[in-house]
C-alpha cells in the first residue's frame, strides 16, 4: 500500500537535476517501494528543459502574490507552490524535500516511516543546520519534513513565510501592530545587536512549527557542527546563544 507523497519545487536547470538525481537515488535505495511524487515547475518562461516522464505529477507554475516585499518572494513562490499540491495529497505521510536535499541511507522511506508509526511521530526530519542561527531549533524544517497527516492536516496548512504583518498586507487585510512590538524589537537591537536576529526567521513552512511545535511528537535528526561556543555563548540565555544549548542537538 503507497503511504508516501513526496512534493517538491523546481526553478531552474540546476534544480531540475538535482530532482532527477534524487529520484533515481530514492528508487535505488528503496527497492519495492512505492510512492507519489508532486512537483512543481517554477522556472522561467522561457525555459526549455522541462522535467517530463510519467514518474512525476507535474503542477504548473504559480504567480506571485502581490505586495509580497523583494526579499520574500522566492519563498513566497516555494511555498504557494507547496500550497497549490498540498490539497492533493492522498497518502497518510507527505515529505517536503527540497530538490538538494538528497537522503544517502538504504530503505530510508519504510525506515522513516516505521519509526514515526513506532513513535507516535507527526512531524520527523532534519532542521535547519545550527550555524544558520536566524532559524528555528529543535524542530525539523520544510527541506525535508515527514508530516503525518493523521495528526497534522497538510491540506489546512499554509506554507508561506508566517512574518507578523506580512501576510495579512499580501492578502490585503488591516493589520493591527501588536502594541510596543516595534520599541520592544528596536530595544532589543539596541542591546543584543545581530543576536537579537536569532530565532528570527519564520520562512517556508513555519506555520507547522508554530501552530503544533509544542502540541505534538516530533523529532529531528542529529546535525554534524564544528563549532567551538564562545565564553560569551555558555553564559547568555538560549535565545541569544549563537550556538544551540539543548545537549544532544547537535554532534
């Protein structure tokens, strides 16, 4: 019985081989498994060199909503395309995986799978990589994201980018600043300097972290670090730490 759909956008040659690798390697490396795969074709126009073949479902490209400021928008195009398949999903389990997030581990999809069954998981994956300290810790992210929709209801999920404000001006809806947000953010700028950016980011796929971060099972694997904390970093409170304090996050 399929259990699996995986989604995953493309916009460019690069990206396009990097799908096309990585399904060769998971059809390697998961003999007799089988799965969905939904992909979406954000590159350009102009572009020649389409994926094709029966082994993808193909989505059109998606549009960029309007308002959404310039720094946003190549995740405001990632996630509309996750929101354009994500209605499709019919299997129990969905992976977000980005077209460069290649998995080396044999019989990996039936593996995954087991141990979130096993463990009563919704969400299970790998996180952001510590030293990109502006992410979410101690939480798998949307390049590679097992999602049981049993506990979690894909298809209600919207995966853009969940900035205070931001949305709500896209959608073109009034938007009520939370009162003393912008002096808290600007006090603790003043203070923290670029270690008041940690934790800061709330891109693609982060509504799953806030609505049922702490409401379900999750579990993340162990990324590798070479990090060396500074005096300052074992001292300071976790939400300013560059480096992750959580023993065991990280090897």
């Amino acid at each position: 019985m399929m259990e699996l759909t995986i989604f995953s956008v493309y916009h460019s040659l690069k990206t396009k081989k990097f799908i096309e690798w990585n399904y060769e390697n998971a059809i390697k490396l998961n003999p007799g498994v089988s799965f969905d795969w939904m992909i979406t074709d954000n590159t350009p126009p102009n572009f020649t060199e389409r994926l094709t073949g029966n082994q993808f479902k193909l989505f059109p490209g998606v549009t960029m909503s309007p308002g959404a400021p310039d720094w946003m928008r190549p995740s405001i195009l990632h996630a509309n395309a996750l929101n354009q398949m994500a209605p499709n999903l019919k299997t129990r389990f969905a992976l977000f995986l980005d077209a460069d997030f290649l998995v080396f581990y044999p019989n990996w999809i039936t593996a995954a799978l087991e141990h979130m069954k096993k463990n009563g998981l919704a969400v299970f994956g790998a996180p952001y990589h510590p030293r990109d300290y502006k992410k979410p810790r101690y939480f798998p992210s949307i390049p590679c994201m097992f999602v049981d929709s049993d506990q979690i209801p894909v298809k209600e999920i919207d995966f853009r980018p969940q900035y205070p404000g931001v949305l709500a001006r896209i959608d073109g809806r009034a938007y009520q600043e939370p009162r003393f947000r912008k002096a808290r953010l600007q006090l603790r700028k003043l203070f923290f300097g670029e270690r008041s950016r940690i934790d800061s980011s709330r891109d693609t796929g982060s509504q799953i972290f806030i609505r049922y971060g702490d409401k379900v099972k999750s579990e993340y694997l162990t990324p590798v670090f070479k990090s060396r904390p500074s005096v300052l970093d074992k001292f300071l409170p976790e939400g300013l730490s560059y480096t992750p304090k959580k023993p065991g996050y990280w090897s």
